[in-house]
C-alpha cells in the first residue's frame, strides 16, 4: 500500500479554480481529496493534506475577511486536513505572500526523509519548489503534479518536468467536483 501526502499551494489552487470556474465556484474539497488520492491506483492510502496559505487580515478589509474565516471553517472540519499558514506583507490591497513555498518546501522534504510518505502529490506552480521535488525524489518517493495551464495560474516549466507525474486541472474536470452547499 503507498501512502500518500498532499500538499496544496492555496494560493494558487484558488487562482486556477477561478480563473477556470469564476469567482462563487466552490470546489468539494474532501471529494478532490479523495479523487487525487485514488486517482493511478487502488492500494493507495491518505496519510495527510496540507494547505498552505496565507490569510487576509480583518484591517484588509472586513468583508472578505468574514468570508474567508467561513472557509478556513470548512477546511477545518475536513479529514485528516491540516492548514498551514504563511504571512501576507505589503499594505492592502497590493499585498504578497510570504512564507508559502518555504513551508511547502520544508514539509515534503522533512517528510520524505522521515517515511511518512511514498507518494507526495503537489498542487502548485512555482518554480521555487523544484530543488525540494528533486530531493524528495532522491529520497526514493514519487512526486505528482497536479496542475493550471491558465494565464494567472501557470506553471513554471521547470516544476512540470521535475515531476515524475503530471495532471492538468481543466474545467471539465473541476466541473465535476463542484461543492453543493
């Protein structure tokens, strides 16, 4: 049985879902979860997702703070699920993230060499994670890709061919994913 560990780039899964699906489009999470799992073979087990963001902040503005803390609620509640934060620098509304590839970086690595997975499966686009797939699969472990090919949400070359794995995320396919709430 290989086990399995997720890593999301928040960011960047919530550019590509609305750039491909519009703004109000809610992907099923714990359903995109499963299916990335299940998806090349049967023997395979979820050890963990981890969601890697960083979040508004209440003095950025009031409303789509209220509106994030619902999510982060749900993503809460989901099945082995964890979230992992960066930080937001910068003054609203031309903020950036920080912290996000490292903490990416630093957990597929961490827990490659320590076994708690076999198969690391990626959703993200930066190129700043290429050195952490390689050593990960220097460590014995496969790498999968899921990925956008949109203007706002590509994907750095460079990530696509470290990757033992690749798998476009299109609309047709998040079209049959949507969270009904």
């Amino acid at each position: 049985m290989s086990r399995v560990m997720i890593f999301l780039d928040g960011a960047y899964l919530l550019k590509g879902i609305e750039e491909l699906m519009g703004q109000g489009w809610r992907l099923d999470y714990q359903g995109f979860v499963e299916y990335l799992t299940k998806k090349h073979e049967l023997g395979r087990e979820l050890c963990r997702t981890y969601f890697y963001n960083a979040w508004l902040r209440q003095s950025d503005d009031a409303a789509r703070y209220a509106q994030q803390q619902k999510f982060i609620s749900y993503l809460r509640r989901l099945s082995y699920f964890e979230l992992r934060d960066g930080r937001l620098a910068g003054a609203w509304p031309n903020v950036r993230q920080k912290g996000v590839d490292v903490r990416i970086a630093l957990d597929m690595v961490r827990m490659a060499y320590e076994g708690n997975y076999d198969v690391a499966i990626l959703v993200s686009g930066d190129s700043d994670l290429v050195e952490a797939v390689k050593a990960v699969k220097d460590n014995g472990k496969h790498v999968e890709l899921w990925y956008f090919d949109t203007p706002n949400a590509r994907t750095a070359d460079e990530l696509h061919n470290a990757c033992d794995v690749r798998n476009p995320i299109t609309r047709e396919w998040l079209a049959s994913r949507e969270h009904k709430r």
